[in-house]
C-alpha cells in the first residue's frame, strides 16, 4: 500500500499519470534499489524527469543506465554546477553519464534536481500515507461509485433469483397458468 499511496500522490500532483510512474519503475527498481537508492527517490527522479520527457517508461530505462554508470563516480552535485560549465563540456559529461542514447533524458533529469521538482515529489512520496484510501473513500462517497453498488446489488439479486428455486417455481406456475388458459378457449372459445 505504501507504494500505491506514492503512485497516487505523485499521478496527482504531477503533470505524469500513476500507471506511467508504475512503468518507469518497473523498469528502474531493481538498478535503482542496487545503486542504494530508495523507492521515494526512485520515483521522484521518475516524476521530475518524465514530467519534462513525457515518458516515464524510456526515463526508467535511462535511469536504469545511469545507475549503472554513474555507481562508481565521485564529485560534486552534478546540478549545482552544470550550468558554469561550457556547453561542449555539458555535452562531453552527459554522453560520459548517460550515453550517446540517453543524453537528452539524463539532461532533463538535471534540469528536474535544479528547478527543484525532484526534491518535491521527493517529500511528496515520504508524506503520501493514506493517499490512496482517501482517494478511494472520495470515490466511494461519488454519484459513479453509489450507481456502480447499485449495479453490482442488482446483478448479484438477479443472479440469486435466477439460480433460485423461487424462480423455478415462478416459471412453472406461469406455464402452467398459460396451459389452463390455453385449455379454456380450446374447450369454450372464448376468452372470458
């Protein structure tokens, strides 16, 4: 549920959908959880990059990659000074981190840390409990949710009545009604 509680905050309060986030974990947990990273630092890097690439699966990817190179680096805050360097040197850094492929989503990631939505999807995950039951008791409490009870009453009453033998009972009564009904104009030729 903790994870979910994230997911749900971070679809809410982000310009990235929860089933996108799920897809960019799914394919960055594991790296991520082996680089040391949590699940909350995980998803914050996911929301604040795919908010700027808008897709959270290939963002996943590239942090997957990332992790995998950057492990062993040593410095300072890559964000904090990207912008003093020259553009051929950010260039040079973000293919030596991010690869050839991944550059322009490594480069995003930056830009997330500096214009600190990273960090607030990061208090956001660690201050979500109970975002999702409060969600779904909005829902519950909505005009969709009370018709959507009330079809799955009907629908279960209706199945019961159906695979009750009051049902057969009502059936057979009738034909035989129908049958008594049959012999009667048969026998007088009218309907009375």
């Amino acid at each position: 549920i903790k994870i979910i509680d994230e997911l749900n905050i971070l679809g809410n309060k982000y310009a990235v959908s929860s089933a996108d986030l799920g897809d960019g974990l799914s394919k960055s947990a594991s790296a991520m959880a082996t680089a040391g990273s949590s699940m909350e630092k995980t998803l914050a890097m996911l929301t604040g990059g795919s908010e700027i690439t808008q897709s959270a699966g290939e963002f996943g990817n590239m942090l997957k990659v990332a992790s995998m190179r950057i492990r062993g680096m040593k410095g300072e805050d890559i964000s904090k000074i990207y912008d003093q360097i020259s553009s051929t040197d950010q260039a040079a850094l973000m293919e030596t981190l991010f690869g050839k492929q991944r550059g322009n989503q490594g480069a995003a990631l930056i830009q997330a840390f500096q214009s600190g939505q990273v960090q607030k999807a990061y208090q956001d995950a660690l201050n979500s409990q109970g975002s999702a039951k409060k969600e779904q008791e909005r829902w519950l409490d909505s005009i969709e949710a009370k018709l959507k009870q009330n079809e799955a009453a009907f629908q279960s009453l209706s199945n019961t009545i159906l695979s009750s033998n009051l049902f057969k009972y009502l059936v057979d009564g009738g034909t035989d009604f129908l049958n008594i009904l049959n012999s009667m104009i048969k026998n007088t030729g009218i309907l009375i």
